[in-house]
C-alpha cells in the first residue's frame, strides 16, 4: 500500500464523537515517548501529520486521521507517563479503555514499544488487556535503529518468554521499525492493505 492522501480529521476525548463513518480503524498506542507521533509520520509520508515532541506525554486526545479516504489512522496517548496529574492521567485512560471497549469500527490495534528496553510490566499489562477484552492487535516494536540486531534478537526473545509466562500461547504478530531508517514500513502498510481486503469483503461489517 502507498498513502497519497492522509488528512487530520478530529481531536477529542469522548469516543460518542468520534466520526461516525463506518470505515476500518487502527490504533497506534504504547508509553509515552515511544516514538509513536515519528512512526505515524513515516508510515504516512508526512513530517507533521503527528505531531512529535521531546516532551512525554504530548498526545492527550484521540486522534483520527483518514488515510486514503477509506481508512482510518488513530492516534491514542501515551499510558504510564508518571508526571501526568493524577486527575489528568485518570481522564484519558478512561477514555482509552472506552475506546477500546465501544469502538466498533477498531479492527486492529499496534501496540508501540521500544525494542531498546528490556519487557516492561506496563507493556505486557497492557498487552493482557488487550487479550482479555478480546481486540485484535500486533505489537510494533520502535526505535530498531538504536540497538544491534543481536541485541534486538535477544530482547524479542526475552518478550516471548514473558509471554509464555503470562499464558500466551504464542507471541502475537509483531514487526521490527526504525522511523529514522523507515524500517518495517513497507510491511506494516502491507498488513493493513491486507486486513483491509477482508474487511471490505464484508460490506455488512462497515
């Protein structure tokens, strides 16, 4: 897939107010400063359509960009940045848990973290939420750029034995990206062209 049109729609943090078009949604998500809004950026072929920030924590709202005219690209915040106000923090998780939990038109959600770290509790915490609710989601590892590929290597298989232990079967879909390098690209977009045939199969679905 090639993205020739990709145009910010709305921002907001009440999920009934989302668009109502019945068009495939994929939701990017992962702790802040992961290299979310930069991933977005590359994949779409656009410097600014996200906008990015040396400043964890900047993505605040839900985010829906319609990429192509028949899908949608959104941008959810960041979970588990600390310097967020308790009350503030309290405020967009709710309205992530509702995204997922009522947003019908979600077919697949990525899951953002940081190949350079080793597994994090609150990656694969959010991972099993995902699992348990039931939506379908792949995990795109960022930043591959950083590290060697030995070391990207040993921390994928240090992700699948922490998800052997929280009872996964096997690990879920994943890809290795580099924003910088434009890494992975090419095959995230070709998963989403894919998911995408099979949902256009379905015209009752959407």
């Amino acid at each position: 897939m090639k993205i020739t049109i990709a145009e910010f729609i709305i921002s907001n943090s009440d999920v009934s107010k989302c668009p109502l078009e019945r068009l495939p949604e994929y939701a990017f998500i992962g702790r802040s400063n992961v290299g979310k809004s930069s991933l977005i950026n590359m994949l779409a072929n656009h410097k600014n359509l996200a906008k990015t920030s040396g400043k964890p924590g900047k993505t605040q709202l839900i985010n829906h960009f319609k990429i192509n005219s028949n899908w949608f690209l959104v941008d959810l915040p960041g979970y588990g940045y600390a310097r967020v106000s308790k009350k503030t923090k309290e405020v967009f998780q709710q309205f992530i848990t509702d995204y997922f939990e009522k947003r019908e038109q979600l077919v697949c959600a990525f899951v953002l973290i940081d190949i350079r770290l080793e597994a994090q509790k609150i990656d694969l915490e959010f991972i099993n939420y995902l699992g348990e609710i039931e939506v379908p989601f792949c995990i795109i590892f960022t930043k591959a750029d950083k590290i060697s590929k030995t070391k990207i290597d040993s921390h994928l298989a240090a992700y699948r034995k922490a998800l052997f232990a929280n009872n996964w079967e096997e690990i879920p879909q994943y890809f290795v990206t580099s924003a910088t390098e434009t890494t992975g690209k090419d095959i995230v977009l070709d998963f989403i062209d894919g998911v995408n045939e099979e949902v256009f199969k379905d015209l009752n679905k959407f």
